[in-house]
C-alpha cells in the first residue's frame, strides 16, 4: 500500500508525524517494552489481540482498555509497548501486511508485478475491512513493507517512466482497489442494515424495475441482457486489466517518443 496517499475520505483514525516517531524507535518484530518491568506479555500479542478485536467488532471498539482486559493484564501495563492509539494502529497495519501473503517474486512482466500488488492489497482489504478507516498518508513503514514497495518500484521502472510517474502508477493501482473494496464493504454494511441480501432486496424491487422498463423511457437499460448484473461476471479484474492496457499504450507511445 502506497504511503503516499490518503485514499479514505472518512477516516476514524489518523496518524500523524509526532506520533509516529516512536514507531522508527521500536522495532516492529520486538517483544521487549520500553520501560519497567516485563508485564507478561509480547508486542506481539497485544497487536494480534488488537486485530482480532477489530475483525470481530469494528475499530471504534479497539481501546486500551478492551485490549488489556482481552489480555488479562492493566491498561497501564500496554503504555511500556505503545505509547499512544495512533502507534497502536501502526502496528496493525503493518502486522496485517507482513502476514497477507505480500512476499514479492521477482518478474520480468510489469503487469503480472501490479496484478499481484493489486489482488494482494484486495485481499487484505476484505480480510481486515477496518484497514480502509486507517489514514496512509503519513503511516509509519516497516522494513518490510519498504522493501515490498522498492521491489514493485523496480520491476516497473523498466518501462521508462519518470520518477514521479512511478509514484503514480502505485497511487493509481491503490485507488482503484480501495474503491473496489469500499464498494464492497457498502454492500455488507447494506446487509447487515437491512437484514436481506443483494438478490433478496432486488427481488422486492423487480416489480417497480419491470414497470419503469416497460414505460420506454429508458431503452438502454431496457436493452441490457439479464446476465448484465451477474455476481459471476469479476468486474474487479475487467477494470484493473483496462487500467494496465491504458499504461500499456502510455509507455508504449513513450518509447516511440510520441509522449
């Protein structure tokens, strides 16, 4: 996930450089506090701990407090590991990187390096949907994710673009996913309001579709075949091929010294 974009334009919680700082401090794999005595727990099982309280129940009810008592430890105690909820959120995020099957493999096909950076960011979007409330604009890397990042950089700049055109592509490819993915957390948070699915709530509206159809104001749609809307159709890969073919032909214009 690019660190230079902020693609949520709602979040709960946001980062910034002051409280940041400490995350360059302390390494993201330790498991020692910063002060005191050890209080029986690892850096680790507080993040994993933070996690899965946000899998199961959303952000907002990820606190100091919900933690420590998941653990069995003092609020206090958590203060020795991390310092603040922003850090907190930090660790998190790069804790869900790190163990979303992110390992690059090294390729000679640019696509097939930004098809994987795509899917890989997608499929931690759906696992963790809480990681779309988090603001990236100035989220603290880990060696991982910096590694990650300069390995996709590289397999891209073959292509001969610019610097700044490089940062592009990697913003372009994760705004086009975070889109995808809040289209999809829409949908379950339709569901959970509702009660009914996506074929429960459009078959209650096939009635009122059917009249308006039938009315011959819209004979566009009305010319759409009834497979038009099939969950088997994969629009997110349709889209992000579309996208590639557009940088295709870009670079491919680049090379002829026509851009």
């Amino acid at each position: 996930m690019t660190p230079t974009t902020n693609h949520t334009g709602n979040n709960t919680e946001t980062t910034n450089s002051k409280d940041t700082t400490h995350t360059h401090e302390l390494p993201q794999d330790t498991d020692h506090p910063r002060r005191g005595p050890k209080p029986g727990k690892t850096l680790n099982q507080i993040v994993e701990t933070a996690i899965q309280i946000a899998d199961t129940r959303g952000l907002e009810a990820v606190s100091m407090r919900r933690i420590a008592t998941e653990l069995g430890i003092g609020t206090m105690s958590l203060y020795r590991y991390i310092p603040n909820k922003n850090e907190l959120l930090n660790h998190m995020l790069n804790h869900c990187v790190r163990t979303n099957n992110h390992t690059h493999n090294p390729t000679t096909n640019w696509r097939t390096t930004l098809e994987n950076y795509a899917r890989n960011n997608l499929a931690l979007y759906r696992l963790h949907p809480w990681t779309l409330q988090i603001s990236r604009h100035r989220s603290t890397l880990d060696p991982h994710r910096t590694h990650d990042m300069k390995k996709i950089i590289s397999d891209i700049k073959s292509k001969n673009l610019h610097s700044p055109e490089l940062v592009s592509v990697i913003i372009m490819i994760d705004s086009y996913v975070t889109g995808v993915a809040h289209f999809d957390l829409y949908a379950q948070e339709a569901g959970r309001r509702t009660g009914l699915t996506d074929s429960e709530f459009w078959a209650g509206q096939r009635s009122v579709l059917q009249e308006v159809m039938a009315s011959g104001r819209f004979p566009t749609l009305n010319s759409l075949s009834e497979d038009s809307s099939s969950s088997d159709f994969d629009h997110f890969e349709f889209g992000l091929q579309r996208i590639l073919d557009g940088l295709e032909a870009f670079v491919e214009r680049r090379g002829r010294g026509s851009e």
